[in-house]
C-alpha cells in the first residue's frame, strides 16, 4: 500500500501517526470496550492521559468515523438505563447535559420519551408504595418526595393520579428483552 518509504500507512495516521497518539487511540479504544461513552466524557478523560488539543480531536474524530464513539447512541442507550432504573426526565436530562452531549442532541433524544417516562414513575411508585397508593393521602405526598428525589416533573404525579399510567405500568418500553 505504500508508495514511497516517508508515506505513512494509512493504518497509522491518527493526525500524523506518531507513538503518542497511537497511545491515546489505544487509550480510547480500551476505554470504549468496558462501555460507551460521551465524546465530551472521553474527551476529558483522554485529556488526563496527555497530547495536545489537535492530536486528541483527531483520536476523537477517528473514533467517530470509525463508527466507535456515537453520541446519539450513547444518549439514547443512558436514557434507556436511566428510565429503567426509575430515574426522571429532569434528572436524564441533567446527567446527559453534565457529560457534554449538546442540549439539541438530549432535547431530541427525550423528545419521544414521555410514555416511557411516566410507565418507568407508575412502576416506581407501585413497587415502592403498592398498589391503590394514589387513594391514600399519605401515599400520594410520600409519591410526591420520591417522584421529586429521582427527578420526575410534577406532571408525572399529576398524570398518575389522574391514572394515565395505570396502562403502562409492567410495560416499560425500555425493559430488556
């Protein structure tokens, strides 16, 4: 593939080729097979490791092309894992924001999410305060704390004592197979 000793093989051009950024692609790679990760997470965990700003965009675009670092894929995969562990949208979309995914990127991702949202609340408060909670005035203001502690909005609560999520409850779209 080489035409000429001084050109470099493809292979080996991270933005140059050299050892050290060969070492923070490797890095990176390492750090991607344990999970995936945020490109602005990586980033600054990469940025620990050494090498400068432009040798780690192009660690960091490469791993883009090569399809291994996908920030829509990320949030959508952590919301995923969030709902599932009872957390609220307001709470996703604090965490998602804090590990540097562009607000429009989160925005996007949650836009669909409202039903999942409100079945991964009824879940919650059913395992947590059982069943006929939202007829029992201590059980709703105990809901309340617990909704607001795992960053659910008002209007979760509000839905389900109306009993919007009675339906959804036990049909968490995000549940594993």
């Amino acid at each position: 593939m080489r035409t000429t000793p001084e050109e470099p093989h493809p292979k080996d051009s991270v933005a140059g080729g050299d050892s050290g950024e060969r070492t923070l692609y490797t890095r990176a790679l390492a750090r991607l097979a344990r999970r995936d990760h945020a490109r602005g997470e990586l980033a600054a965990w990469l940025r620990r490791h050494g090498g400068g700003e432009d040798t780690l965009n192009a660690v960091l675009d490469r791993l883009v092309t090569e399809g291994y670092l996908d920030d829509e894929r990320y949030a959508r995969e952590r919301l995923r894992v969030l709902l599932r562990r009872g957390k609220g949208l307001l709470l996703i979309r604090a965490e998602l924001t804090a590990v540097g995914l562009a607000r429009e990127l989160v925005d996007r991702c949650l836009a669909d999410t409202r039903g999942a949202a409100l079945a991964s609340a009824a879940e919650l408060c059913h395992r947590r305060l059982g069943s006929g909670w939202e007829r029992d005035p201590e059980r709703v203001a105990r809901a309340r704390l617990l909704l607001a502690r795992r960053g659910y909005e008002t209007a979760t609560l509000r839905a389900l004592l109306r009993g919007e999520g009675d339906d959804l409850a036990g049909d968490l779209p995000c549940k594993e197979p």
